[in-house]
C-alpha cells in the first residue's frame, strides 16, 4: 500500500474560512492564515485553499490572501476557485500554489484540463468533482452544489484523465459535513476507472472514518474540514491511529 496523505481544506468565503453541511448552513470558523500556519506545523501532508464563491461571483481567487497563506506553509497548495484560462493557473501558481484544481471552468469549458496540463504538466491539474445521487446515477453537479449538470460523474472523470488531469478530488454532496463517514460507493465506482490519484472528500466524521477508506483503497488521500478545524480529530493523533492500523502515512 503506498503512503496515504492527509489533506485539511480551508473553505474561504469573504476572506475567512467557513463551513456547512451539505453545501448549507455556512458557519464562520476564523483566519486562513493563522488555521493554514497550524496545519503545516502539525503534520499535513498538503492543503487545499478553496475560494468558494468565486466561480458564483465570476471573479478570480483572493491572490493577497493566498501569497500571505502560502508564504505560513511548508506543504503543498492547491488551490481552486474562479479558474477558467491558462491565464489564471499563471497567475495562482505564481502567488504559491503548487496545484490548480478546476471544477465549474472545467465544466463551462472542458477544454481548460488539457490546456493546463500541455502548459504546466499533468501534476498541477486537479480536477475537483461535486457529485450528487439523482436519477439513479451519480451526477455532476455545479454552482456549490446548486445545479445538476446533468454530466455523468464517471464519464466526467474519463474524459478528464484521457486529457491530462493528474488527479481527482471527489467531494460528495451528500455526505458533506454530515461525519458520518465518506461516500464509500460513490468512491468504489470511481475507483474501478480510474487510472490517476484520488482524493476523498465529504463525510470524515471520526478518525475510523481514515482507516475504513485506506483499508479499502478507495483513495490516495482524505480531505476533510469540520473535524480538523474544530478539533475533533488532530492530524498528529490521527496519523499515529492510522500508522498501529499498518496504513502507511508521513510521520
């Protein structure tokens, strides 16, 4: 089994990280800088910096929020929000990102995964997923969960690996916030097609939630917010449960 990472999200609406559950009910959790600063010292393997409302806003990433927010950190960045060009990978990774994850650029212009990757190489694509149960499929959806696309989320995800996308983030919608553990058959489909690293996200809830995904080898990764920001589960304790469960992780 290879090493597994463990990766806190930061959630950022009007310059402060925030929270809900299933896309609802956002709550204020504080300053990014200073919750991105304690995450690298206590043993992240990578962050991820979302601007959740620009896409909606149709305007670009915070860029002096995420320079102070990388300049804290020793982990690498990926960042997402309002990505639509070429132009603005440049522009993010020039202000400290390691990764630009795409989502709703990707789904209004599909062609955004490959031009990134031939520019900046696949391991700076990240394609990041909502994905929602409707109409018996798993379905893309768009707009923080707001509109079903109506794309299929297997298809959606085949078509970003043949076109250069270096890894996927699949976010359940419907586990979300809820701690009640990740999407485990949402992320058994994906894992059967997938050729690329997985990122799960949505529903950690308890430090077994880790050992059930990795024992199962449903991803390289878990994301989660709630349970870090409001200490419920600490990321030195957690590796160190997942390390006497023989799962393999960075001490």
């Amino acid at each position: 089994m290879q090493t597994k990472r463990i990766i806190p999200c930061l959630d950022i609406r009007g310059g402060q990280v925030v929270k809900g559950v299933n896309f609802e009910n956002i709550k204020n959790v504080g300053c990014p800088v200073e919750i991105a600063a304690h995450y690298s010292k206590s043993g992240a393997d990578e962050l991820c910096f979302y601007d959740i409302d620009a896409a909606i806003e149709g305007r670009g990433v915070f860029l002096d929020l995420l320079k102070s927010v990388a300049h804290e950190i020793n982990i690498p960045l990926t960042v997402a929000g309002g990505v639509k060009t070429v132009a603005d990978f440049d522009r993010l990774l020039e202000c400290g990102a390691d990764k630009i994850s795409v989502n709703s650029g990707a789904i209004a212009r599909r062609e955004i995964i490959e031009e990134g990757a031939k520019k900046f190489g696949s391991q700076a694509v990240v394609l990041a997923i909502d994905a929602k149960r409707a109409d018996g499929k798993f379905s893309v959806f768009n707009a923080g969960g707001r509109i079903d696309t109506g794309i299929c989320l297997l298809e959606w995800i085949r078509y970003a690996q043949e076109h250069g996308a270096g890894e996927l983030t699949i976010n359940s919608i419907d586990t979300d916030g809820v701690k009640g553990g990740f999407d485990l058959e949402m992320l058994a489909a994906v894992r059967e097609i997938a050729t690329i690293p997985v990122v799960a996200s949505g529903g950690a809830g308890k430090m077994d939630d880790f050992v059930t995904l990795f024992e199962k080898n449903l991803a390289d990764a878990g994301l989660a917010a709630s349970i870090f920001h409001f200490g419920e589960v600490e990321i030195p304790a957690l590796k160190a449960y997942l390390s006497a469960k023989n799962i393999p992780v960075r001490m």
